[in-house]
C-alpha cells in the first residue's frame, strides 16, 4: 500500500523523541529504546514511518494515549527494507489526539560511515572503536525509527550508556550522569525542535580544547588523545566566526555550546549538527611544522562552511531535499563572507572563482540538473550533493548579492531569519522575503538560473558605439542548449570608473557606449578595452569577437585589469576552446600574455588549464606533449624564479600556497632542475624529519618528483613513501602521500598503489587520493583495476558520495569514443538510482574529451606553434 512513495504518508506528526541508546563497542552493536510523543492528524489504522537495518522488537511496539493512557498494540508490524519504512497497522482507526509510541530495536555499528556507524583508532598500539552518527541526508533511520524527513522537526531528550572511562557527547549539554560498574548513562537536555538529519551521538577516547566567545557561548574541539594542540586554530575561526554569524544574520546563535569534533573514518568534509558538529581530520585539525597553508585555509572555510549552518539549515531548514541548495549554497557563499572577514590578506573572494568553476564544470553537461531538483526517492539524494547544489548555488547567490546590493541583501537574510526561525523553507519564500526587501523582483530575475539547469555564454561585439550582445545555453559538448536567462550585465570599458549595468531578458540585447568609437580614432592612442562581467560576480561566461579579445590580451599585458577578470577570460577561453567554439591557439596565444603573472588564484587557474590541456594534446597531438609541458614551464618560470624553494620571513599565505602549486606543475612536467632538487631536498627529510628543508607547502611537489622516478625495478622512493606514510599520526601527511604514490609512468607501481588504496592501511575516505593522482601511464590499469574490483568497492564503500567520486576519478580523464562505449556497457548490468547520474556525466565527459581531441587533429598549424613556443 505504502510502496514506492517518495515522501511518507502524513498521517501523524512527532512532537517529541525520548530515545536511548546502549552501544556495545566491543560487539559492535547497539540496543535502543524509543517514546515518541506524537499527534494523529487524520482517521487512520495505520503509522508509517522509516527504519532501515533495525531489528524491532514487534512485542515492544504499543500507542499509549496521553490523554486516558489506553494501550494499543499493533495487530501487524512490517519493515520494507527497499523504501526504508516501517509500517504500523492497528485493529482500530486511531483517535486523533496526542500519543505516545514505544519501541524497542536493536541496530549495527556499521563501518559504512552512516547513520550510528564505528570509527577505528589506535591507543598504545591497541585498535579501538567509536561510536558516531552521520544521519544527513536520511539515515537517522540506521539508528532508531523516526519520521526521516526534514520536514518534521521534533524536539530530542536523549540518554546515551557507554563504558565509563567514553567521553559521551551529543546536541545538548549533558544534564545527569550515573555510573554504574564499568558504565555509566549520561542525559542530556532536551534539544529545541529540529530535523532528525541533525541529532548527534559521539562516543570515544577524546580529549578537548575550549574557549567562550563574546556572546558567553561555551566551544570546544574535541579529537584523538595527544592531538589536541592541532585543534587551536579551528577553535579560534570558530570562537571569532560565531558572534560574527550572529550579527550578519541579526540572530544569536540559539544553542548553549558548540562542540566540534574530528573523527577519523567520515565521509563527507564535515557534518554541520546542531552544536555538535562532526569533521574529517584534515578539516579541523592543523599542524603547524606538518600541515600546509593550504590545509590551514581548508580548515578555516569548513569550520566558517559549517557554522553558518547553524543558522542556515538548522535554525532555518528546508521543506525537503529539492531545496537543499538552500543550505548548501548559503553556507558555501557564507562560510567565504566569514573567511574574507577573519582573513582578509587571503583575497578569498578572487579565490572563490574556483568554486564558480567547479558549477561551470558540472553544469556545462547534458547530464547536469537544475538547482532545484526533484527528488523522487531517497536514494537519489546523495547525489545532489554536489557542485550544483554547493558551488552553483553560491554562485548565484554572490550573483543576487551584487545585483540587489549587500546591505539591502543582508536586511533580506536578517528578515528572512527571522521569519523562519525553527520552521522549514522553500527557495520562493527567500525570495519572497528579499524581494519585498530590495522593491525589485527577485524571482524574476532568480527562476531563471534554479529552474532550468545549465547557464548561458554571452557573444559580444562592438558596432559603433554599441556593444551588440547575444546569449545562447554554454554547453561543454558545443552543441545547441535552449536555456534563456535573465543575466544582470555589468561591463566597463577603457578602465574600472568607466561602468555600465543591464539587464539582459531577450536573446538579443546592446548596450550604449557614447564616444568608444571617436576613442579608437585618435592617432596612436590604443583602442578601449571591453571587459563584460566585472570581477566575475554573475554566473555566466563570455564570448568576444576577435578585435576585442585582442584588446583585452593587450589590457592584460599592460596590467589594467584585476586578478577576478584576468582569471575568468582565461577561463573562459579555455571553456570554449574545449567546447571546440575556439581553436587551440586562441587560447594559447592568450596563456601567453600571462608570463608575468604573480596572482595566486590566477596561476592556480593557469595550472589548472595546463594540467587539462595537456593531457588533451598528449592524446591529440603527441609528437607535441613535451612542447606544451615546455611551453608551460616557460610560463611558469617568472613566478617559480620569483618565490624558489624557501619560505621568506613574512611572506603571504597565497604565497606559501602558490610556491607548492609551481613547484608541483614543474616536476609534473618534467623540468629537470626542479626534480633534482625536490629529490636531494626529500633525501633530507628521510634522514631528519624536522628538517628545514622541506617544509609542508612544498612537500608535495618532492613526493611527485620521487615517484617519477618509480618503476617495478626500482621500487625505493615508493617505499620510502609508504614508511613515511605509516609513521606519521597526521592525515594531511598520509593524504599528501595517498595523491603521489600513483603517479609512476610504471603501470605496475600504479597497480600496486591502487591495491594499497583498499588496504586496511587507508581509512575508507582516504582511498580516493590515490585515484585522483594518476599518471597518464596508468589511466588504463586504473578503469582496469576498478572493473576487476567493483564488487569488493561496492561491498567496501556502499552507496553514497565516496562511490560516485570512484567512478568519476578513473573513468572520466579518457578521452575516445571507444572509451565512453565501454563506460557504458560495464555499468549498463550495474546500474542503480545511487550512481545513474554520476555515471551519465561520465560519460558524457569522456566524450566531449574525445570530440576536442578530434577537433584539435583538425587544426592546422598547430604542431608548429607550440613548438615555436616551447623555444
């Protein structure tokens, strides 16, 4: 009767959950009790609500009454383990009143790393367990029944036994604790109402840090015994980052502490429950001799990511998972504002055009969906949780803000806020809310870019005086899309105090720009540059006729325009080049001006397309793959004189960041001076590990330049690597390592790191570095190696995020049709709703590499120039 449905019948709301629970850590079990006080809302024998890999005890299930205390048992309980529900049918149609459900239930510590799962680690060389919950987006029911939907908020009193010498945390604050023998049960204060995806259970050996922030909220870092000094700078961004939150969203933060907890086996980055949230790692924890600048910037935008949704998702939640981009969007753009606030010598909103890349990326497919997204089973959900939801959504949002402006924006969120608090939301009411803000309309402009998927390019051209203006659907295959969006244009021409704005409705539009024509006239004067989308604010990409890119590589060399715009022509370029709308050689001539650059993000952009591009040519056009990686080295080389080896006393952050990316390229692509010095500079760190020689950012780039040298004969620098990898206690080490031991040109080393990746030497989470550093040499023996494996990954990983990244890791870098024909029929006898869609732009990707490999052979002259540029 209840089969197949998407969202559960509406027969009965909860109220409140009184739920205890008695992990045996050991056995690797759990007991629970649970008393539901809920309200029956319509004439019904039934109650229907979810439970997945529970054993219930029938004869515990009864309805008491509140108001006469009359007992009703069911007369059949059934689980359906396919759509995880739990189905209660009574004798009798229910009163409609408020009622009280018990039940009883045993569950699994599961190693999935969902709902109540078990998290190992090592105390005095002996291996224990923990016991933690990951319930979003819908395995609360993994740990007791419930009404698993975001829509159901309920408020939590729960009780916790475990043995005594745990540390036993959840939501709340612990309010009673009695020991009895080797245990003890702890009670915590009832939460405030909230969705069931953000309750939260932590039971271990852990120690803790603390600070109170302005506001008297109580903080603290929680981690592995003896770690603790590594959770001093996640403690500070969150003690600073809290009141900061509470002022922008004109809000206190509305619990009495926030605990923050690093937990060794987790699957996503961290989990943002309410006061207690759980992190990877390598995104809380920070070594200052051992970590990079790198991992210190992760820490700060995940720890600012996760507390703004605190607000954002916990405080103010989502009606259900279409509108997850809500939560996900708002914390991403969020977490950036908080960053820029904490750290503004980091320039981090010229860095967040990495994440409107990562959106561009994913969203220039067929096989891309729209911001908002129907979900038809909860199944599906885990793959929404990607660079559309996430990175798009932030996107749009620094869109709407630069449109309606930030202060009337931030009135909009303090109103909106408000208006929600403990309630759930739609994205129209946001834009209810910021429409009446800003007197201009929100959803106009807005349901264009989360209704459809996919974005648009706009072609521009100047005729006179006027910058005629076309906008098309961008689409990575360079085929015709039929999206039409409502873009807010912002251009400047000839310098930044020369601006316009406009909205574009129409496919067709132009925009005034009285005297640009008499300027080009005026003997010896260099004709006005035209830079559309200034600092890159809006969601979409540009296309200019060949006169105004020309002037804009000649903007570019003169050091006229900003990093955001030098940043999104590259990439732009890039973009159609690779959807074959342009040749090669445009964007080469372009990369070309870009020898002087020292911008961090810049370069990272430049390095990134180097990485890609390469890979292409080697595929296209061999005979020139050493060309191009010469060609990119000569580019480099500025920058790389610039900030050689050593830290300088005082230097940036970004600094410190881009010397380990260069240095990084330039082993990559076989530069000699730099793989013999990474190599000397690594010898060092073997012998002595505090060495001054090869600090954290750069280490990286000498594991690169070791591997290089790897083959089946000569296995010494693989085997150095797995020594350091086994004496070090600091993920971001091990991850480091992970992403290098798999770049041998040595297919058989490759084999053998991939085989290392599923050992039980590497936490489930971390395996996935190893796929994504593979050398082109052993791309085959990766898809190889995962058709040969899938069950046992499958088996492994289960469904969810880390599976879907497997695919993506090893199939999409191909680049034939052939390729993408075999994708297919691998996974055609392996298909299900969890990975579909991933698979889809997989192959969807590996096709568009195949079509720009074919474009490229096409292309004449092409061989000769960039040997003429590698010279």
């Amino acid at each position: 009767m209840f089969k197949g449905l998407p969202r559960l019948p509406k027969f009965a709301v909860p109220r409140r959950y009184d739920l205890e629970l008695r992990p045996d850590l050991n056995a690797c079990k759990f007991d629970g009790k649970l008393a539901v006080t809920l309200d029956v809302l319509q004439d019904t024998k039934y109650l229907v609500l979810n439970a997945a890999d529970l054993v219930i005890a029938n004869s515990s299930v009864c309805l008491r009454s509140t108001a006469s205390s009359k007992v009703v048992n069911p007369s059949n309980v059934s689980v359906d383990a396919e759509d995880e529900i739990l189905v209660l049918e009574f004798e009798e149609t229910l009163p409609q009143e408020e009622t009280i459900l018990d039940i009883e239930f045993q569950g699994t510590l599961n190693d999935q790393m969902k709902g109540f799962y078990r998290s190992a680690y090592v105390i005095n060389g002996e291996k224990r367990n923990m016991a933690v919950t990951q319930f979003e987006p819908a395995d609360a029911r993994r740990c007791f029944p419930c009404w698993d939907e975001p829509s159901y908020k309920a408020t939590f009193k729960i009780t916790v036994q475990a043995p005594v010498d745990r540390v036993v945390l959840s939501n709340m604050p612990a309010i009673e604790e009695k020991s009895d023998g080797h245990l003890r049960t702890v009670s915590f204060q009832e939460s405030p109402i909230m969705s069931t995806y953000l309750v939260a259970i932590v039971v271990g050996e852990l120690e803790f840090i603390e600070q109170t922030t302005t506001a008297g909220n109580k903080v603290r870092v929680y981690c592995e015994v003896g770690k603790t000094k590594q959770g001093m700078f996640a403690l500070d961004v969150a003690v600073r980052t809290l009141p900061y939150y509470a002022e922008y969203f004109g809000t206190p933060y509305p619990l009495p502490k926030l605990d923050m907890v690093a937990i060794p086996d987790f699957s996503a980055g961290a989990m943002e429950n309410y006061g207690l949230v759980t992190y990877r790692e390598t995104a809380l924890l920070y070594d200052e001799q051992h970590s990079a600048a790198a991992n210190k910037q992760r820490v700060a935008i995940v720890v600012t990511h996760e507390l703004a949704h605190q607000w954002f998702g916990n405080l103010v939640t989502m009606e259900w998972w279409t509108h997850l981009w809500l939560n996900e969007g708002f914390a991403t753009w969020v977490s950036y504002l908080a960053a820029d606030y904490l750290f503004p010598e980091w320039k981090i909103w010229t860095q967040f055009m990495d994440q409107t890349v990562d959106a561009f990326r994913l969203d220039g497919l067929v096989g891309s969906h729209p911001i908002e997204v129907e979900v038809g089973h909860a199944r599906e959900i885990d793959e929404i949780f990607d660079a559309i939801s996430y990175e798009k959504g932030a996107s749009i949002i620094r869109m709407l803000e630069s449109y309606i402006g930030a202060s009337v924006f931030q009135k909009g969120l303090n109103a909106y806020v408000k208006r929600y608090a403990w309630k759930n939301a739609r994205t129209e009411d946001l834009w209810a809310v910021l429409s009446e803000e800003s007197e201009e309309s929100v959803n106009e402009l807005m349901d264009s870019w989360t209704k459809q998927k996919g974005y648009p390019v706009v072609f521009a051209k100047l005729k006179g005086d006027k910058l005629e203006l076309e906008q098309s659907q961008y689409l990575s295959s360079g085929k015709l899309g039929h999206g039409h969006w409502v873009i807010p244009v912002t251009l400047c021409y000839g310098s930044y105090s020369a601006r316009k704005n406009a909205l574009l409705r129409e496919k067709l539009g132009s925009v005034s720009l009285p005297g640009i024509a008499d300027s080009q006239k005026d003997v010896g004067s260099q004709p006005s540059w035209i830079k559309i989308n200034v600092g890159q604010t809006a969601f979409y990409r540009v296309q200019y006729d060949d006169e105004l890119a020309k002037r804009l590589r000649s903007a570019i060399e003169a050091g006229f325009l900003d990093a955001t715009d030098r940043f999104g022509i590259l990439d732009d370029t890039y973009a159609l080049c690779s959807a074959c709308k342009q040749p090669l050689s445009a964007l080469l001539s372009l990369m070309d001006v870009y020898r002087q650059e020292l911008d961090y993000s810049v370069l990272s952009c430049l390095i990134d397309i180097a990485y890609k591009v390469s890979s292409v040519v080697s595929d296209a056009i061999p005979q020139s793959a050493a060309d191009f990686k010469s060609f990119t080295i000569n580019l480099l080389q500025f920058a790389a004189e610039k900030l050689g080896w050593d830290p300088i006393p005082g230097e940036s952050h970004l600094n410190a960041m881009l010397r380990g990316q260069i240095l990084e390229v330039l082993a990559q692509f076989g530069h000699e001076e730099t793989k013999v010095e990474a190599r000397r500079r690594f010898n060092s760190f073997l012998n002595d590990r505090s060495t001054t020689l090869l600090p954290a950012d750069i280490r990286k780039a000498a594991y690169i330049a070791v591997m290089q040298n790897v083959t089946s004969s000569d296995k010494s620098g693989y085997e150095s690597l797995l020594r350091i990898f086994r004496e070090t206690d600091l993920s971001q080490e091990k991850v480091r390592i992970l992403g290098s031991i798999a770049l041998s040109p040595d297919s058989s080393v490759v084999r053998e790191a991939l085989d290392f990746s599923l050992s039980s030497e590497v936490r489930n989470q971390d395996a996935l570095f190893v796929l994504r550093g593979i050398s082109k040499e052993g791309r085959e023996t990766a898809w190889l190696w995962l058709k040969e494996k899938w069950e046992f990954i499958l088996k492994k990983l289960g469904t969810g995020s880390l599976i879907t990244r497997f695919i993506t890791s090893v199939a999409s870098p191909f680049s034939s049709e052939k390729k993408a024909d075999e994708i297919e029929e691998f996974f055609s006898t392996r298909m299900q709703p969890s990975i579909e869609r991933t698979v889809n732009q997989t192959i969807e990707q590996v096709q568009i590499r195949a079509q720009w490999v074919k474009h490229m052979q096409q292309q004449d002259g092409l061989v000769e120039l960039l040997r003429e540029l590698a010279d």
